[in-house]
C-alpha cells in the first residue's frame, strides 16, 4: 500500500523552494550514489533554476547525484521540445556535475525502438541488474509531472504502454509525436516519488487523480516508496 503525503504551497516559486529543499535534505542524508529521474513539462523548469540557485547550489551533494529522465520527446537534444535542453538548460549546466552523471534519453542516429532499448540497457548497467528487485530502488527520487488528460511520463491514457510490467522503457506516440518513456515498473521503482502540479488548469484532474480514478494513467501509478503531491494552491483549489 503506496504512503501518499500531501503539501501545498501557496505559490510556484514557494512550491519550487519546498521540492528543492526536500530533495536536497534526501540526498544529503544517503553517503552513497543518489539517482534522481526527472520529469519535463513547464512546472519543473522553476524547480531546476532554484536548484541551481544559492542555498541549494551550495548545500546540494551535487558529485553524487545521477540525473535520468522519465520521458523524452524524440528530437534532437538542441530542440526546444527537448526535455534534456530545458533541464541542461535550467540546471544542469549550472551546477558541478560530471558528464558521466548525466543520463539523457538518446534521440539522435537511432530509431525510437533503438533509444528506447539504449535506455533501457543504461538503466540496467546502473542498477547492476536485468529484473527489478523489489528490496533495491532503480531510483532515489522519480519527479513527474500531470497532464490536464491525466498522463504522467509519457504515459498517456489509453495506450498499449500502460499494460507494460516487463520492458522498462518503450517507444510511444502521442499526436503525431515520437517519445521514449519510462514504463510503470521502472517508474515505480523508487524510494520517492513526487508530483508536482501547478496552476488553475490541473485543478479537475488533480482532485481526479487524488481519488484514484483508474481510467488515468497518473492515478495507475504506485511507486515501492512514498507518494508525495507537491502542489501550488492554484492546483490544489485552496489556500496553500
Ligand atoms: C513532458 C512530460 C509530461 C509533463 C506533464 C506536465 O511534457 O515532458 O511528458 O508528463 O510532465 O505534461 O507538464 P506541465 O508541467 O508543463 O504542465
């Protein structure tokens, strides 16, 4: 049964402050490697700049850190769709991180299949496994996002993708549009895992999601850790 813990700030940037903190208080209480999947979308992008920003660029364990993503839209990383140029962007090329501690989602040279398996064999060589174990977290921290439809990732409502419990990455398209996302089991594979969720506009499917609605594929989505909603007040329909 997936602990669920609630919190809402009263504005984005309050919002962007809390999830900075929490994360930088997780990281730094583990000695070890710390591997962190990030989501895309515009309401992480605040996140990423304040974790880049005093306190947090000084307090946070940047050298253990390992960034992979949750999903990528399959253009080239100098795209401006590119969840990775939006993260390198924001954060990543702010901050002293080693290139061999980041993880992008490959996109160039290679078909969707082929990046989706890449991936997924990174994913395994860092783990140091073929199978999910349950007593051993693929992930620290998965971050997601919420689309008004209900997806998270890229896992959008009504595809083949969501029945997946083997392969931990696939190849999905939505509107016309290529992506490579983490599947359910891969995703779930973590310590923590948080939802950030901001503005009027995801206020419906938030409280949706919230009463587990089974027909969206954020409300599907049962991590091995914790389950946390960090939403702004706007989201959440009240005062933060
Ligand atoms: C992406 C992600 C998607 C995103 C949500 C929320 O767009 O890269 O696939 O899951 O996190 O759509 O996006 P916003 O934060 O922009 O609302």
């Amino acid at each position: 049964m997936t602990n669920t813990i609630n919190e809402t700030l009263p504005t984005p940037a309050a919002l962007a402050r809390r999830v900075a903190s929490w994360m930088t208080d997780l990281a730094c209480a583990r000695q070890d490697r710390f591997a962190i999947a990030l989501s895309g979308g515009s309401t992480p992008r605040l996140l990423y700049q304040t974790l880049a920003a005093e306190p947090y660029l000084d307090r946070f364990p940047w050298q253990r850190v390992h960034w992979f993503w949750g999903d990528e839209r399959f253009v080239a990383h100098s795209d401006p769709d590119s969840n990775y140029r939006m993260t390198a962007e924001a954060m990543l090329s702010l901050v002293p991180v080693l290139h061999a501690q980041i993880h992008p989602i490959p996109t160039v040279g290679i078909t969707a299949e082929e990046a989706a398996d890449t991936y997924q064999s990174e994913l395994r060589a860092f783990y140091g496994a073929d199978f999910l174990n349950p007593t051993h977290n693929l992930f620290d921290i998965v971050l997601l996002g919420l689309g008004e439809d209900g997806h998270t990732a890229s896992l959008f409502p009504g595809s083949p993708v969501l029945e997946e419990r083997n392969r931990w990455t696939a190849a999905t398209d939505k509107g016309g549009q290529t992506r490579i996302t983490l599947t359910y089991p891969a995703l779930e594979s973590c310590a923590n895992a948080a939802f950030l969720v901001s503005g009027t506009s995801k206020r419906e499917i938030l409280a949706r999601v919230r009463k587990g609605d089974e027909n969206l594929p954020a409300a599907r989505f049962q991590p091995m850790g914790d389950l946390h909603f960090f939403t702004d007040s706007d989201a959440a329909g009240c005062a933060g």
